[in-house]
C-alpha cells in the first residue's frame, strides 16, 4: 500500500494510504490546482468523494474547512481504506463512507461540492448524469474526464483546465 500527501489546511503534510490495485489517486499539483480553483466553496461546506479510492479529495475538502463528507466507492478495499485514513486523522465522525457503485448509490443528500474523479479506462457519462442530482442549487460538480468538457442540461461550466492526460472541469448547477 502506497500513500499520498494531503497538499494543504489543518492535515498539510498528512500522509494517507491509497488503496493500490486499479486506483490511481489524481496528482498532488493536479490536485493543488483544483482546491485553488474552488476555495470559495470549501468553508463549511457538505461534500460527496465519488469513486472516492483513498478519499483523498474528500479529506483535503475537510482539511480545507468542509464540515461534512460522503465518500462512495464500490471497492471493499478502497473503503477500507477511506474508514483507516479517517481514522487515524480522527475524523470519521464527520465523515460517511458508503460501499457501493455510483448508480446504486440513491439517498446520499444535496452537497455543496461533489468530486467525480471516474477511472479514464472506464468513464461513463451516465453515471457522471446520476451524479448531478445530488448536487446542490448553486453548488459545483468537479469532473476529472478524459477528453472534452461534457454538458449537463443543468449545470453551468464555469472552468475547465488540462493537465497532462487529464482535464479538471468544474460546474455550477442553476
């Protein structure tokens, strides 16, 4: 098992475990770029980690003032993972992990944010259509996606930035 940094707030520097295998948890300077991009939506907000792996971009939501997360992967050993990292930085009790895939995944709320950062070998729109649902009005969905940005009838894209084989694209819901 492997690990990563979380890049800033109250657990910058932390080191957490990913969970190996097929997960390939997004770059620390993709990630840093990302959290820059949306820190106005962080403090105090309620955010869902999808295809969460380590949980990494739920936990440096909170280690950025989110109060609450919900982390969802369908992968026994990726939340195993999740529950271990919120556990030894000792948030879980803010935290919510659920076993499942995304489209399964029914009842999770309205965020604030929601992450999708879906394997590129495997990315399907449909599932990333589910996920705007659980968005909140005037929220934001951040979408790492192979390719071009797509369209949703009812968000907004607000940025949209490559790096490397990837492009990070956030949203606003009207």
């Amino acid at each position: 098992m492997s690990s990563i940094k979380i890049t800033s707030g109250i657990f910058r520097g932390r080191n957490i475990s990913t969970p190996g295998g097929k997960t390939h948890p997004m770059g620390e300077r993709e990630r840093l770029a990302l959290f820059n991009m949306i820190s106005e939506y962080l403090p105090e907000a309620v955010v869902l980690d999808a295809y969460a792996g380590s949980g990494a971009l739920g936990i440096e939501a909170m280690s950025r003032g989110a109060n609450r997360a919900v982390f969802v992967d369908k992968s026994a050993d990726a939340v195993r993972t999740i529950e271990k990292n919120l556990d030894v930085l000792g948030i879980q009790e803010n935290c919510e992990v659920k076993k499942s895939s995304i489209l399964e995944a029914d009842n999770l709320g309205f965020f604030d944010v929601v992450f999708a950062d879906p394997p590129y070998d495997n990315f399907k729109l449909t599932e990333i259509e589910h996920l705007v649902q659980f968005v909140k009005d005037r929220g934001i969905l951040v979408l790492s996606h192979p390719g071009d940005a797509p369209e949703f009838p009812e968000m907004s894209l607000e940025k949209s930035r490559k790096y490397a084989g990837a492009t990070i694209s956030i949203y606003v819901k009207r």
